[in-house]
C-alpha cells in the first residue's frame, strides 16, 4: 500500500495538510474576517482555556494596566496624564469587547485619584480612548 504512494504525493499531502490546519487556527483562534466569507465574520471564537485560566480579554487587559501602571507616578498635571494615557492606549481603540474598557477605566479612575490626586470623569475617560 505505501509502496504505490510516491515522496511528491506525500510532500503535496503534508503541505496542504499544514496549510489546512494553520488557515483552520488563524479563522477559529484569532477570528479572522473574510469579507468574501461572511459566515465567518460572526463565527463565536471557540474557547480553548480551562475554567482556571482567565480568559484573553482580563489577560490583555490586566497586561495593560501593567503597561500604564508606571503612567500614574509623579503626575500632577491632568492634561499632561491624559495625553500619555492617549498615548498608551491608542493601540487599543478598536478593541471593543464587552468589559474591556470598563475595566480599563476603573483602573485608571482609581489610580488617577489615589497616586496623583485627579479626578478623571466620564468625558475625561472617553476623551482616552479617542
């Protein structure tokens, strides 16, 4: 039986394989979106984690709390934190998962009054994610 099977066959064979697998792990992972499948473009990204992992959205987001923590020391100028805030966060802007920003924003609400003595508000946060 492997005898019929030529080593082209089998390289073709392993190179679509991989191919297959690696287009199957960028659609379903990291919610790829076709614009010429959109079936695809709502497809649920299927959740790889145990219940004791914390999920990717409180990973970044814990990750860039971590990133802004160092933001808040020896501030006193509101504007001045705001705009490295912007700064920082303006990679993020078009994530909109659902507690992601909220999330974000306590954070920063809480750090804002607690390290620099500023109260930063509702129009102060939007103003951040712009």
């Amino acid at each position: 039986m492997f005898s019929s099977i030529s080593w082209q066959q089998y390289c073709v064979f392993l190179l679509i394989a991989t191919v297959l697998y690696y287009l199957f792990v960028w659609i379903i992972v990291f919610k790829a979106k076709f614009s010429l499948l959109p079936g695809i473009a709502n497809f649920r990204q299927v959740s790889l984690q145990t219940g004791d992992e914390p999920d990717e959205v409180m990973t970044t987001a814990q990750h860039i709390m971590d990133e802004i923590r160092p933001l808040f020391d020896g501030r006193t100028n509101k504007n001045e934190l705001i705009l490295a805030l912007q700064l920082k966060l303006k990679r993020y802007n078009q994530w909109n998962e659902p507690g992601f920003r909220e999330t974000i924003n306590e954070f920063i609400t809480s750090q804002s009054e607690a390290k620099c003595s500023i109260r930063l508000g509702e129009e102060d946060q939007r103003v951040l994610w712009q």
